[in-house]
C-alpha cells in the first residue's frame, strides 16, 4: 500500500545493475516525516556511523519531502 504523498523507495546497485523496489511502510513514514527523515534514517541504517564518507561502500540518497511539486514555498529543494 503506498503512503500518501510518497511513492516508493527505490534502490539501485551502480555496479551490478540490480533494482528493488520497496513499498513504505506507513509507521516508518510517520516516524520519519519526509525526505530529510527519510535520507537520515536510510543512511544511518543501510551505511552506519563507521564507513568512510568517500568510500565506495557509502551510498547516495535522493529523497524528496511530501510537499515537493506542492505551491508551498520552499518545498523542493532537492
């Protein structure tokens, strides 16, 4: 079921080629209230405090908050 306002999560490994896609669970989008959330809590899990912010076992994450594409000002700064 997609939360609304948010689509899914999808995670792309570079050097493989593979893609999942991931439903969001609806606690872990209220927990996490949009994409600054979202970013700090994937990051924190996926990565951990000890890897190297230029290694290549670090990830990026792009994560846009509920109100991107809204007329609320300041909302995609992404």
């Amino acid at each position: 079921m997609s939360v609304s306002g948010y689509g899914k999560i999808l995670d792309i490994d570079l050097s493989s080629g593979h893609i999942v896609k991931k439903e969001i669970d609806t606690q872990f989008a209220r927990k996490f209230i949009g994409g600054m959330g979202f970013g700090c809590k994937i990051l924190y899990d996926e990565v951990g405090p000890e890897v190297d912010p230029l290694s290549p076992a670090n990830i990026l994450v792009f994560a846009n908050g509920p109100l991107t594409g809204t007329p609320a000002p300041f909302s995609g700064r992404t």
